[in-house]
C-alpha cells in the first residue's frame, strides 16, 4: 500500500484503533527480526515498512493527543 493512501487509512481511525493498529505492527516487527535472524527472512523490504508505518502511527497519535487538549 503507497503512503499516502495509509495514511489517509490511519487518519480516519480513532486513538484506541491506531492503539491496535500500533500493538499488531510491533508483534509483526517482532516476528520480522525473528525471522531476520534464523535466516527465514524472505522480504527485507517489510521490515522497512512495518518501521515507517510504526512511526506513522507514533506521529497521529502524538497530534491528536496535542488537538484533543488544545
């Protein structure tokens, strides 16, 4: 999925669905290095990803949290 178009996904969520959202790409980040480190890793690029998107989400959640008390 491009960028723009998951963020415009992640902007439309709530802050407890981006908290879901957040704790499923760490358990996938988790499994990644897993996999990375017994040699089973077939999609380096994921990684990369599941970071970006990670970060996205840390993002949204920041500014909403500074919107909702402002």
């Amino acid at each position: 999925m491009k960028a723009s178009q998951r963020l415009s996904d992640l902007n439309a969520m709530s802050v407890d669905l981006l908290q879901d959202e957040l704790l499923k790409l760490k358990k996938e980040q988790f499994n990644l290095r897993f996999q990375k480190a017994t040699g089973q890793l077939e999609n380096t690029a994921r990684v990369t990803e599941v970071r970006k998107d990670i970060a996205r989400i840390k993002t949204l959640q920041r500014s909403k949290t500074v919107a909702a008390s402002a």
